[in-house]
C-alpha cells in the first residue's frame, strides 16, 4: 500500500545538501493537504464501521427524571384495585429507570449495514492510495520540470554570452573600419532575441521552483538550493501485457473504482433489508417514587415484531435508486479498467519514444562537440569565421538541452507507468532512480 511504503525513506537520514526526489515526495505525503484530508476521510470511514456493528449488541440506558404538576397526580402506577389502601397522590413525581433493548434477528438488516460500512473504508482507504500516487507523480514532475528548465536555461545562457563576446567584438571591428554595420545589427538581433528567451526560461523555471516549494513545504530558495539530478537506474520493463493485467489489478483508480463498486451493492442489501421485518426484545427496572423519596420497583420485559406494512413506496424507490447507483459504479468500474490500458499504452509509447530521443540525441551531441571542435579550429587558424563557430556552439548547446530533455521525460513517462500499475511509491522512487 502507498501509505506504508512511504515510510520507507526517513528524512531524519536524509543527506540535507540536497533534496532527493524520493525526499521531496516523502515530505510532501507528510503535509500536503489533499493527503491529510484523504487520511482524515479514512480514518472517519474506519469510526463508521464501529458504529454500525454497535446495534448487533444490546443497548442499555438509564434515566432518571422529576415532574412536577399542578394538580396531585398518581404516584405509583396501578397493579390492581385495593379499597383499604388507597392510591398515593402527589404533585412532585419522580423515576429512575434502566432499559435494555436488542433486535433479536432483522433477515441481515444490521449486517448489511456493517458490510456497507466496511465497503465504504476500503473505498476510503483506496482514495487515500490514489491520492498518494497522485501526488507523489506531481511532486516527481514538477522536480522534472525544473531540472529541465535548468539545462534548457544553462544553455540559453551559455548561448547569450557566446552571442554578446561576438557582439563585442564585431562592434570593436566596425569602429576600426574593419567590419560592416549590417554585422552588427544581425548580431545585436540575435542577442535581443537570445536574451527575450534566456528571461522567459528563466521565469518559467521559477513558477516551477515556487511549485515544487509549495508541494513540498520547503523555502523556496533551498529548493533552487538543494535539487539534483536524476536518472534512471534500471530502463527494462515488463512486456505490455503483462504492464496492462498489473494496471487493471493494481492501478489506484482502478482500485478506487472497484470499492466504490462494492460499497454500492452493499447499500443495494441495505435497501432490501427494510422489506424485512424485525424481532426486537425489550426489558426495563423502573423505580417510581414522589418528592424525591418512597421510591417503589417495577419490572417488564416484552417481545415485539414491527413490519412497516405500508410506506408510499419508499423502500422500493430506495432500492431502485440503489440498485442504479450500483449499476452505474460498475460501469464506472470498467471504464476505469479501460481507462488504464489506455494509460499503460499512452505511458509505453511515451517512454519509448524518449527512449529512442535520448540515444539519438547522445550521438547527436558526440557528433556537435566535434563539429563545434573542429569550427572553433579553423576560426583559431584564420580558415573559419566566427559566424560557422557560433552556428556549431548553438547547435551543440541545444543538442545538450534536448538531451536533458528527452531524459527527464524518460523519467516522467517511467514515474506515470509505475503509478498506472499501482507501484508508485517513496520505495519505488529510492529504487528506481539515482541521484
């Protein structure tokens, strides 16, 4: 369960000159809102089943109560006619009292109802999973999200600078007479333009340090602080069909899905069980007295079997409206099943084609490392310009970006499968990546 495998990380051992993503989900399970009140919805569902199995044992009560009235009334109730001694008035009359009522059998009215209630935790406690999942899989994507921007800003910014040195320099050449304006004009618009994106990269990785902050708890600036690569410590999986038969056994919204289908046809024996009627016993200690005093006992004991014959058909649209919601739930059911085929053939693709991205990419940039070494030759030489060594420093710097790119989306395609096929969790997070 997501809730017992969260436990497996402990940030008192955490390395605190850095945050893992394993940490940052751990701390996030701990505090998050939407967790707190999922885990408040379970625990409450919990008290729910105690006290629908209380009415299968005897309830006893007590009382006591003082009257007081405008004329005398009868003091002692009336066990037969006795001439010589007369019955006792008075206008203070006062009784204790203790109660003991037990429904003897209802045909599984109260059964039904404790069934219900225990559909109804493990609907909870199933929401409660799938909201860990949940914000476990943000928590791994907004960490994503920021390392990505960071490579993409890293060579946004390495870019700039190469572009603004060429500027510099173009401008000192056009002073002497030795370069034309045009040059300096092309270049300036490409530093304007390079500086536009190094600003707007620069605030979108901030809305998502603020993101991650906020998920997590944790001061902003050690979250621009702390955060680290990742990578994947092992890309093998399992064959589709075998992914597809874990989600639909295993996925938290399958999961969900499946106890709120049982706590419907719980409600639908609820339902049928008022058609049934009930034996009840009852049986009470009376002690009848006036003025606070001359208290006198009486007893009784009675067996009682109530039917409500007639009840302008409530109980049968009940059980219609709780026979459709059960319907309706295991429809729901199934489309959750499908929906998480879906969700494994979406995350398969996804990871797949990052896959492939990233091993051409890794040549890719083997292959601009050179061409930019071999540029940055002839510009040394005199047989190069500067124009050919910017193109292949753009270019390699964008080919790295890319590569982090299309990693971290490895990644995320990695962390949505596990969560599709129930084994999102801290535990996973700590075995399934390196930082």
């Amino acid at each position: 369960m997501i809730v017992s495998l969260m436990l497996v990380v402990q940030l008192a051992a955490q390395d605190t000159s850095r945050l893992t993503l394993a940490d940052a989900a751990q701390r996030a399970l701990e505090q998050h809102p939407s967790v707190a009140a999922a885990r408040a919805g379970r625990d409450a569902a919990a008290a729910a089943v105690g006290e629908a199995r209380a009415p299968l044992f005897p309830h006893l009560t007590s009382s006591f109560g003082a009257t007081e009235y405008a004329l005398p009334n009868i003091v002692y109730p009336l066990s037969g006619l006795d001439l010589h001694n007369l019955p006792l008035f008075d206008r203070t009359l006062s009784q204790a009292a203790f109660s003991l009522g037990y429904t003897l059998f209802d045909f599984g009215g109260r059964t039904s109802q404790v069934r219900l209630a225990q559909a109804q935790e493990r609907k909870a406690e199933a929401a409660l999973d799938a909201t860990s999942a949940a914000l476990v899989s943000r928590v791994a994507n907004a960490y994503l999200r920021i390392l990505t921007t960071r490579g993409i800003l890293d060579a946004e910014e390495r870019q700039l600078a190469a572009l603004q040195a060429e500027a510099d320099r173009t401008a000192q050449l056009e002073a002497q007479g030795k370069a034309a304006h045009v040059e300096v004009l092309r270049l300036a618009a490409q530093v304007s333009r390079s500086r536009a994106d190094e600003v707007s990269t620069r605030a979108q990785l901030d809305v998502a340090e603020r993101d991650l902050a906020q998920l997590v708890a944790f001061p902003v600036d050690a979250v621009r602080r702390l955060l680290t690569p990742v990578r994947l410590t092992d890309t093998t999986l399992a064959d589709r069909a075998t992914l597809a038969a874990s989600a639909e056994r295993n996925s938290p919204d399958v999961a969900q899905a499946l106890r709120t289908s049982e706590a419907a046809r719980a409600g639908v024996g609820v339902a049928r069980a008022s058609l049934l009627p009930q034996l009840q016993l009852s049986a009470a200690y009376l002690e009848n007295g006036h003025s606070l005093s001359g208290y006198r006992p009486y007893w009784n004991a009675g067996l009682q079997l109530t039917y409500p014959i007639f009840m302008g058909g409530s109980r049968t649209s009940a059980i219609r409206q709780n026979e459709a919601t059960a319907r309706a739930a295991n429809e729901q059911l199934r489309d959750a099943r499908q929906v998480a085929e879906q969700s494994v053939d979406a995350a398969l693709a996804t990871l797949t084609a990052a896959h492939a991205t990233v091993d051409a990419l890794v040549t890719a940039v083997t292959q601009s490392e050179e061409v930019e070494r071999i540029r940055r030759l002839s510009l040394v030489v005199g047989s190069g310009t500067e124009t050919d060594y910017l193109d292949a420093e753009a270019q390699l710097l964008s080919n790295r970006a890319s590569l982090v790119q299309a990693r971290n989306a490895e990644i995320a395609a990695r962390v949505e499968l596990a969560r599709v096929t129930g084994e999102l969790s801290v535990g996973w997070l700590t075995q399934a990546l390196a930082q």
